[in-house]
C-alpha cells in the first residue's frame, strides 16, 4: 500500500472536464483514497463550487489547480499515464491492464523523489491523440464486453475511484521500476530543441511526417531518460543548433 508520501506525489489530471458534479466525483474518490493534488486543463473557467459531489472532499477542491494546457500541468512529473478505453484507436503507446498499470506506478513511486501524473480526458471523448502524446503509457480498466453492443465506459468519477484503488490496494510487492527519470518539463525542452534540429538542417523539409509535434513528443518519451541523459541530450542539441546557425552563407 502507497505510504502518505507516496500518495502525495500522484496528481491527477483532469483534461477538458466540462461537468461540475463529475469533477467533484473525481475529488470525492481522490478524499477517500488519501490524494490531494488535483489539476484541471480547460479553455475555459471551470465552476467548482457547483461540485457538490464532493461530499467532505472540499480541501481537494480549495486546493485544485487550473492549467491551459498539459504540457503545463505535467511538467513538474516524471512519469505521465493516460487513461483509455482502448477500443478500436491505433495504440501509440504502451498498453498495459489496470493490475499491470498499478504495479509499474508502485514501483516507480517506490523511488524517492518520483511524481506521477494520472491524466483523464473529456466525459465524451476521453484523451486526444494529442493529449496522449505527452503520456510515457496508457492504462485501460478491463469492462466486460458484448457482441455487437459499443465498449461500455465508466464515468469520470467512477473510473478515477477505480484506478486510485488500484494504486493503494495492498499486494506482496510492487511490480516494475522506475520508467521514466526526467521531468516532462525536461521532455517538452528536449522536444523542442529536437524540433529546432530538424527544422534548422532542413530534416522536417525533406521528410515532413517525421516533424509532427506528437510524434516528436512520443519519440522523447520512447527513449525513457533519466535527467542526466535529458540533459546530456539537451546539451547535444543547443551545439548542434549553435554549429548549423554558425555556418558560413554558401
């Protein structure tokens, strides 16, 4: 079971959240599994005290945050999960089950200092492509399926209850290790420099598809770095970029 230090490096993330007592079902499950640090990305202001769901979660919603986009909310973690129902959508990232998914969050917390990032999308379409490009993995809650009949779904509340229990449930030990080291922070500033390089020595001309911010995105977090690999790279990179801009005009 996560100790009270390890449940206060998760946040969860809500992305485009529109419904006040949907998010105040998210604070209520977060109250009584013991997680405090709630974010919010939207474009637009979000009425919480109309959240009355959050029957005695209302310290999870005096302290949420509100951000513009994930990038933003994000950056502080080193390890981002998204959240999908899996269904019929090209799997761009790794997919792992609820159990699955739990033990690896373990595991990474298990190391001091890690924070991670739960990140749930809109009631009706869930995480963009987008939205999940700034995701080291993907976890799906298994739902029971039925021929000819749409993958069923659990609204916002319920799946957040669900994945919080399944990072505090007690097990003989926790699975995995730490996935991802440096920040997404750190990821988003390689991942422009990366962008630069391509753009500066006419790579993203030649090969257009290979510049697309999110594949881009995806790529970074492929490579698992640690912060000292993150910075190396970065590193790299800036003096690249200072090589390629010093060239003599031909």
């Amino acid at each position: 079971m996560l100790t009270v230090e390890e449940r206060e490096r998760v946040c969860v993330v809500l992305v485009r959240a529109r419904n006040p007592n949907n998010i105040g079902a998210v604070a209520r499950a977060m109250y009584g599994f013991g997680f405090g640090d709630l974010r919010i990305v939207s474009e637009y202001p979000i009425p919480l005290a109309e959240a009355r769901s959050a029957v005695d979660a209302s310290e999870v919603l005096a302290g949420a945050r509100e951000f513009s986009d994930v990038a933003e909310a994000v950056a502080d973690c080193n390890l981002v999960i998204g959240t999908t129902a899996g269904e019929k959508r090209v799997q761009e990232h790794p997919l792992y089950s609820l159990s699955e998914g739990g033990g690896l969050v373990r595991g990474h917390l298990a190391e001091a200092g890690n924070r991670v990032a739960l990140l749930l999308g809109s009631e009706k379409t869930g995480l963009s492509r987008e939205e999940l490009s700034y995701c080291n993995w993907t976890m799906t809650i298994p739902m029971f399926e039925r021929e000819d009949v749409r993958r069923p779904s659990m609204n916002l509340g319920q799946a957040a209850a669900v994945c919080l229990y399944e990072l505090v449930r007690e097990e003989a030990s926790s699975s995995g290790t730490a996935l991802a080291g440096a920040v997404a922070g750190d990821l988003d500033r390689l991942t422009g420099l990366l962008r630069e390089v391509l753009e500066e020595s006419e790579y993203a001309r030649r090969h257009p598809a290979s510049g697309d911010d999110a594949a881009l995105r995806r790529l970074v977090r492929r490579m698992q770095l640690d912060s000292e690999d993150a910075a190396m790279w970065m590193g790299i990179l800036r003096q690249a970029l200072w090589k390629i801009r010093s060239r003599e005009p031909s």
